[in-house]
C-alpha cells in the first residue's frame, strides 16, 4: 500500500528538520529548499537515499535535481510520479 501523501510529507519534514537540520520555520510545501541553499548537493543526496529506503524506490543519480527536490511539493510529486501514481 502507498504511503498516504500527509504521512509522506510528515516523514520528510522530520527528515529535513532531524537529520539534515534545516529550520523548520522555513518550511512549508512550496519553500525553496536547493535555490536558497537550505539544501546542497550532498543533502539532496542524503535525501534521495532516505526516500530510497523508506518508500522502497529508486532515484536514479541523473533524477537528483533542483526540478524534482525543489521544495516538499516537488519532492511529493516526483515521488508519486516514481510508484507510478
């Protein structure tokens, strides 16, 4: 069964706040996580692998990009688009 999307951007959050220490006060769905340096190259990284494990897909290297992990919507979206959603 699908990871319902609230659940998902729950998990995310967590991971950004917990693991890759990021403000929580500057998120929300639409915040710029890359452009605004919140997130490099190497959380973006650290964030593909985390979603690998805990949804069970994979990111190919070429998809870690500022298109799909922008901002938490983005990261939804592109996320769904990968379970075939």
């Amino acid at each position: 069964m699908a990871l319902p999307l609230e659940d998902l951007r729950a998990q995310v959050l967590r991971f950004l706040t917990g693991e890759l220490k990021v403000p929580g006060a500057d998120l929300h769905p639409d915040a710029p996580l890359v452009t605004t340096g919140l997130l490099d190259s190497v959380a973006l990284v650290r964030l593909a692998a985390f979603l690998e494990r805990r949804l069970g897909i994979h990111i190919p290297d070429r998809d870690i990009t500022v298109e799909h992990f922008e901002s938490i919507r983005c990261i939804e979206a592109y996320v769904e688009r990968r379970r075939g959603g």
